[in-house]
C-alpha cells in the first residue's frame, strides 16, 4: 500500500481542502502517514497571504526535497501565485496550480471525519472579489461560488453523527455566501441534535440585524465569538487599504453587537506598518483597539505581496520600525487578554474538549480540563486559563 505525507499551511479554508485530498486518496487505496520520511508521496497545500507564509512553506519544501525517492507536490495559494519561481527552483516538484484536480467537485464533496481534529471545518464559499489593496488573495482565489445550503445541511449531520460537536463554517470570503449567510445559518440551528456552530471570521459590512437576532435566540446552537477583521484603527489607512468601512462605523457595530450579545469574544486582525502609515496614524489604531472590547488580536507586520496595489505604494515604513509597532500591538493585545479573562473568571460556560485536558468555550476561551468529555458540558472559567 503507498502511504502519503500531507501537511497544511494557512487558513481553515485549507486545511478543509487538505481533508478533501487526504479522502481522495484514502479512497485511491492509500495509507497517511505522520512523517514526510515514511512517505511514498509529500504533499504540500500551501500558503502565500504574507511573505512569512511562503517561507515557511519553502522551509519544509526544502527539507522534502533533501530525502531521497520521494514524490513532492506542492498545490494552494503559494502554487499559483509562484508558479514559475518554484518550478525553476524545484524542478523534482509538481506544481499543481489547480488544487479541485486532486479531489472531486468541493461544491458537491462532503467530508464526514477531520483528520486529528475535535472540531471540524466546514467550506461553505470561495473566492474574493474584495481587491483589498494589501491582499494577494484575489489573484490567486478569483472565482466566487458558494455550496448549496442543502450540501452544507448534509455535510454538517454527517459530522455530527461522526462525533463532532463544534462545526466551523469557513470561507475565503463566508459573508459572501449566496442568499446570505443569515439565511444559512437559520436552516442550521434547525437541525435538531446536540452541536453547535461558529462562524471563522467576516467582515463588518455583512453582519446584519438578523444575524444578531439569530446568535441572541440560538445560545445553545451559535458560538458567542465573532472574528471581524479591523485591520487598521485609523480611516486615512483603511481608505488605502480599500477597507470599505471607517472607524465610525467599525465602532458603532461593534457596539450594537456587544449590547445584544455582552458576553461575546470580540476578535480580530491588524496589519501595521502599512504603505504610509504614519506614527499618528498608529497611535490612532492602538487608541481605537485600547477603547473598544476586543478580546484578542492577530497581529500581522505588513509585507509586499505581488500584483497587489499596495505594494506599489511608496513611503514604506522601515522594518524596524514596524517591529518596534507590532511589539506595541502584541502589548494592547496581552491586556486585551487579560481583560476578557478577568471578566469571565468564576463564570461557567458551555464548552468542548479540544485535547486531552482542553476544551473550548462558546466564547473562545480555552479551559483546562481533567479529563476529555464528549459532547457539550459546562465549565468554570478561571483566570489562569487562555484566550
């Protein structure tokens, strides 16, 4: 039997994609391995929304590429943004630019395990047609399709009846899912058995009334964390990002949300060191994150992506300093943390295990536990616990 070596890099949305593949050839009559070492064939599903992503992914390439009689396939966003570069670099390697060629037709596939996971992913959109002007991702993800709520409705039960209780819906773009995803979701509580959905991340402007209405009435079916991206504090930024909200906007939101759902995890990204972004406009997005209730941040330092606007753009801030920046941001972020935890010590929540003493709450904390559980239970927050 050929065993297959599959590593993801990047978002959910990948990491769905890998699934995909690994059941792809679990059904070629192939075994998975844990090892690149103990592979007839490594695989590669890559990652390129920053610089740092395709380091890392050239990391393990080169690393696969030293061990002797290996078939190497490299496919995802590094893949197609890349493509000659890595096939000059890595004539051994097949380049596969079009990752649905190594599973069948992912609007219609549907998974029923996740691989070494407790909770499963679940692909409901592609694509973007956002063309923010940091972002490569556009180029190399350009069509726009969502799965038919039918199919979503089929793969979820699936997981459930496999043993999986917290279902993520992911997307490059979920707000963007056909007929809303509001609409979505109101079919998916529906379903009557015991599991509960959270939603990986969207953007502001499609947060609607209905979808708060809908986490309000559904406490025991909707995660209580939204992950909203920000990614700057400060409106001169977001307008050369081509964000398509201000911080007015971003902050009245945000605060409708928090007073309909008050217990929420309120997470989301930062991009510093932007094209242009000035000290002031930094201390405006670190003054608009440190006024407002947010529980975590990822913090990401701005690097050139090709093809995108904003690489283009002159008065780039130097290294340095957007490292001096996002040490700053990382410090906001720890209080923010801390905050959220104090908060929410002594108070029990519903939650699901996560590993063998871990489980994860509603609200996106992480408990320590004594022992794995199945199903949703309660537990008790407390401060030396992590978010």
């Amino acid at each position: 039997m050929k065993t297959y070596y599959i590593r993801s890099f990047g978002c959910k949305v990948n990491q769905y994609e890998t699934q995909l593949i690994s059941d792809k050839l679990k059904e070629n009559n192939m075994l998975r391995v844990l090892k690149p070492e103990e592979a007839d064939i490594i695989i590669f599903n890559s990652c390129t929304v920053t610089d740092e992503a395709d380091k890392e992914c050239e990391y393990f390439l080169r690393k696969a590429s030293k061990l002797p009689d290996k078939k190497i396939m490299i496919t995802g966003c590094f893949a197609r943004n890349k493509t000659d570069y890595l096939k000059e670099k890595y004539p051994q390697a097949d380049i596969i630019t079009e990752k649905d060629s190594l599973f069948s037709d992912p609007q219609k596939q549907i998974i029923k395990n996740f691989d070494s996971r407790s909770r499963a992913f679940v692909k409901i959109q592609d694509g973007c047609n956002s063309f923010c002007s940091y972002c490569v991702i556009p180029y190399v993800r350009q069509k726009l399709w969502s799965k038919p709520s039918e199919s979503v409705l089929e793969e979820i039960k699936s997981l459930i009846g496999s043993g999986y209780y917290e279902i993520v819906l992911t997307g490059i773009h979920a707000g963007k899912y056909d007929g809303g995803i509001s609409k979505l979701i109101n079919e998916i509580v529906k379903i009557p058995e015991e599991f509960r959905i959270r939603i990986s991340s969207i953007e502001l402007n499609e947060i609607d009334d209905r979808l708060i209405e809908l986490m309000k009435e559904n406490t025991d079916k909707i995660c209580r964390h939204l992950h909203i991206p920000l990614q700057s504090g400060d409106d001169e930024v977001l307008r050369q990002m081509n964000r398509r909200y201000n911080t007015a906007e971003f902050e009245e939101k945000i605060s409708k949300i928090m007073s309909a759902l008050p217990d929420t995890a309120l997470t989301s990204d930062i991009i510093t060191g932007f094209p242009g972004e000035t000290p002031h406009n930094h201390r405006q997005t670190c003054a608009f994150i440190e006024r407002n209730p947010f529980s975590r941040l990822h913090v990401f330092r701005y690097s050139d992506r090709d093809k995108t606007k904003a690489s283009k753009f002159e008065n780039k801030v130097l290294p340095h300093e957007i490292k001096k920046r996002s040490i700053e941001l990382f410090e906001i972020d720890k209080s923010k943390r801390a905050d959220f935890l104090n908060k929410n010590a002594g108070h029990k929540r519903k939650a699901v295990s996560i590993g063998k003493n871990k489980a994860l709450t509603d609200n996106y904390i992480s408990v320590k536990t004594s022992e794995r559980r199945k199903g949703i239970f309660e537990v008790t927050v407390s401060q030396d616990d992590e978010i």
